[in-house]
C-alpha cells in the first residue's frame, strides 16, 4: 500500500474527492483540506469524521512541507493558490484517479468504463463479493445500500473494483481517468458521445476508448457489449493477444411486473427491470467469473440487487401508480431507461420528465442527438432552466430548438419547476407512473415530496 501518512485535499467536497478523503481516515492516515463550497452529504460525512474543514475558502497555510502528498480535485482551477504553495515546495500532487492507482500497484485491477452503465455494473459486482464475503477494495460513483463508503482501500485485499469514468482527471492532468487505472480485467458497456465540452468530435471520444483498452495488461481480459458498433470495431483492432468476450442481453420474461432472466436453463428472477440493466447484469457475471466466481453464484447473488442510487431507483409505490428516479440525461440512456419503464409497465400510461442539465445536454449543436430518445413515453417533458445556461456560459436555446431536437409530438416543455411541478401535481395518477430524469434535480424539486403530492 502506499505509505502516505500526511495528505490534503484540495477540493475535498467533490463526490470522489470526499469519499477517497473517508477512506483515508479510515485507514488511519491525517487528512485536512479545502473547497471554496460542500454540499450534502459530502458535508455531514466529513463532519462526522472530524475531517470537515474550519473554513469555506481557498488556504495555503494548510499547504506545508510536511505533507505527504496532495490530492488535486477537478472542481480547482491552475491557479489555485493552495495548488501553486504545492508546486512551489515541490510536493506529490495526485489526482484521485491517480492516487488510487498507486495504491493498487500490488492487486488486481477491475476497471468498469463505457459511456452508460458503469456505476451501475460496478454496483452489482460489489454487491456479489460483499454478499459471499470477498474482500475487494473499491471506488464505485453512487452509494449502494450495505455500503458504509464509496471508496476502500486495505493493505490485505488482493481485487480492487474501479468504476473508469472517461472525464479529465483534474486541471492539471487532461487525461481521461480511466487511463490511469491500467487495468488487468476491463469491461466496455458502450459508447455514445459525451462530455463535447472537452471531446469536440466523436471520432476524438471514441480514441479515449481506444487508449483504454491499450492500457489493459497485455495478459489481462476485456469484457465487452458486443452489439456495440463502436465498441466492435475498436475490438476488431486488436491483434488476438488481448482475451475477449462479449456478452449481449439475456433470455427474460415479464410476469406480474417481476423480470426473470434465464442463463443456462435456470431461472433467476430479479428486483431490477429493464434490458439494459439485464444486459449490465450479464457483463458483471462475466466479470465475476473473471475473478473466480461461478455464474449460478453470482447470479443467485444478484437476484437480490436492487439497483444503484438513482438508477431506475424506486421513490413510491402503490397499486396504480409508481414513481421511479434515474440519473439519465444522454441520449442513449434517455431511450433506454424510458423503454424499460414502458416494458416493465406496459398496460400504465408513461409520463417521462428529463432535465437538460449537463454541458452536453444544453448544448445547442448537441440537441438533435435527442431525436426520439423518449419516443416510448406516452406523455414525454423536458425541463431546462435558461439561467443553467448563462452559467455554463453556452448560447441561449428556445422551447422550439428543443422541441425540434426531440422531434416528438406532443412534448411539453418547461423552463420554469414550479410551473413543472404544478402540472405534475394536478394530473390523475390513476395506471399512470411517472419517471423522473436529470443529473441535477430539477432546480430545487424534492422527488419524495412530489410523489406524496401525487393522487
């Protein structure tokens, strides 16, 4: 393990950033550090473990020659001053990617990438080694249920299971996170154009895909969706010395809203719904058998997963109606996770909401990739807040240019969430269910609140 004892983190707020500093705790090391903001529940679970900043702000003084190490958020810029005092004493600076790749030199390294489906196949892995008692280290981007922390590390685990998320790694290191892991057993679930703001063609996303599977151990394993074509071709690039399989989505059935799979004329049911978590499912068995773990025992295992936090994440139930919450806003996982729903519920009118709340999501030019991503939906809304956009510093779009990228008939648009939130709420609920889609939030609505609104 590397021996760091002393570390700071400079913008320790951040998802990863605050769980990676947890962890650290944990394992007894002396964390400190900053943000300029902390939200919850980064700001209670510092709290917690004493480990919460005096003060909001950027602070030099807390940068010393004592310091073991640093590590460098993305939400901090080239010239923060805390990031500068570092350089200046000649300090270890690490992103987090980069960290958790020097303490993981020693084990075996299982990266999950692809565009969709990466936290929740990470999710499903962990959930099968927790439940037959393997002890793996781990960095997975939601919280999962039995999961105290979204990052562990020990000196005794011999697997470490990372979610490989394709962004930069931080201000001063451009490259993707996924890069840095080197994998040993890798899995790609699928490719479809994201984060344009710093990968401006899709021909330049794809290459970053490409490098990953580069960086695989020459006699590690990749894992991929094999009715990807991106994914196929990049396969078909390889000269046969990389081990390679592919997986595609199960033999299932619907009966009285329980999915069952079938693997090898066995019969599995599941608490998860929808092709492309059953698809998911099936790459984290081949992953696990990867590891040592049988199908059957996987697969018995996963019958009680009940999915990562925000993915088609159940808010309320009743007789007639549910109301589910997901983290999709792209494209790709806009079309699957509506036809899930659909599927699933398919006597239920479909009333499916989605926020444009990324980067790539208000991008003007980037609309049209919406071109009948909610198409299965009886009812479909999109939600964009204008001032997102002055904030993100991006050109102004109207209620036609969104109208015209989704080209669906009948879509509603709302840039207002009390005006939203009162359409919701006056609607007859009676076999209609409701899913709500955004990587934010939908300004400000309360997702339990609105479903206890709903009659």
């Amino acid at each position: 393990m590397f021996a760091t004892m002393k570390v700071h983190f400079i913008a320790i707020g951040g998802s990863a950033m605050h769980n990676l500093a947890l962890a650290l705790n944990d394992m007894g090391y002396q964390v400190t550090g900053s943000d300029d903001e902390i939200f919850e529940p980064s700001k209670s679970r510092l709290d917690k473990k004493g480990i919460l900043p005096n003060q909001i702000g950027w602070n030099s003084n807390l940068i010393h020659s004592e310091l073991d190490a640093v590590i460098l958020g993305m939400h901090a810029r080239k010239d923060n001053p805390e990031l500068l005092k570092a350089q200046e004493l000649n300090l270890p600076i690490f992103s987090y990617p980069e960290y958790l790749y020097e303490a993981s030199k020693d084990k075996t390294r299982v990266v999950i990438g692809g565009s969709h489906g990466k936290t929740s196949i990470t999710s499903m892995i962990l959930h099968v080694v927790q439940s037959i008692g393997l002890e793996c280290d781990y960095m997975v981007g939601a919280q999962l249920e039995g999961f105290d922390n979204m990052v562990k590390l020990t000196d005794s685990a011999k697997f470490i299971i990372l979610e490989g998320d394709e962004y930069l790694s931080s201000p001063i290191d451009r490259r993707p996170k996924f890069h840095l892991y080197q994998p040993h057993i890798a899995l790609l679930s699928g490719i479809a154009w994201d984060h344009i703001n710093v990968f401006p063609t899709f021909d330049n996303y794809v290459d970053q895909f490409r490098i990953f599977i580069d960086k695989i151990d020459k006699q590690g394993s990749l894992v991929y969706y094999e009715k990807d074509p991106e994914i196929v071709k990049l396969v078909e690039e390889l000269d046969g010395s990389l081990d390679t399989k592919g997986y595609n989505i199960p033999s299932y059935s619907i009966e009285n809203g329980i999915t069952k799979i079938n693997i090898d004329g066995v019969e599995y049911p599941l608490e998860i719904f929808g092709e492309h978590n059953l698809q998911n499912l099936l790459g984290a068995v081949l992953i696990l058998e990867k590891m040592g773990i049988s199908k059957p025992e996987a697969l018995n295992s996963l019958s009680s997963f009940k999915g990562a936090s925000k993915r088609l994440e159940l808010v309320k139930r009743t007789e007639k109606s549910v109301v589910y919450k997901d983290f999709a806003h792209s494209p790709s996982k806009l079309k699957a996770t509506t036809a899930a729903m659909k599927n699933q519920f398919s006597k239920r009118h479909l009333v499916a909401c989605m926020e444009l709340h990324t980067f790539s999501s208000l991008s003007k030019e980037f609309l049209s990739h919406y071109d009948g991503a909610m198409q299965t939906a009886d009812t479909a809304i999109v939600y964009y807040n204008p001032h997102t956009l002055e904030h993100k510093k991006l050109e102004p779009i109207s209620k036609e240019m969104v109208a015209e990228g989704f080209n669906q008939e009948g879509l509603l648009v709302f840039t207002d969430s009390n005006e939203l939130r009162a359409y919701l709420t006056s609607q007859n609920w009676n076999h209609k269910n409701l899913l709500l889609m955004s990587s934010g939030n939908f300004d400000g609505i309360d997702y339990n609140e609105l479903a206890q609104e709903l009659n």
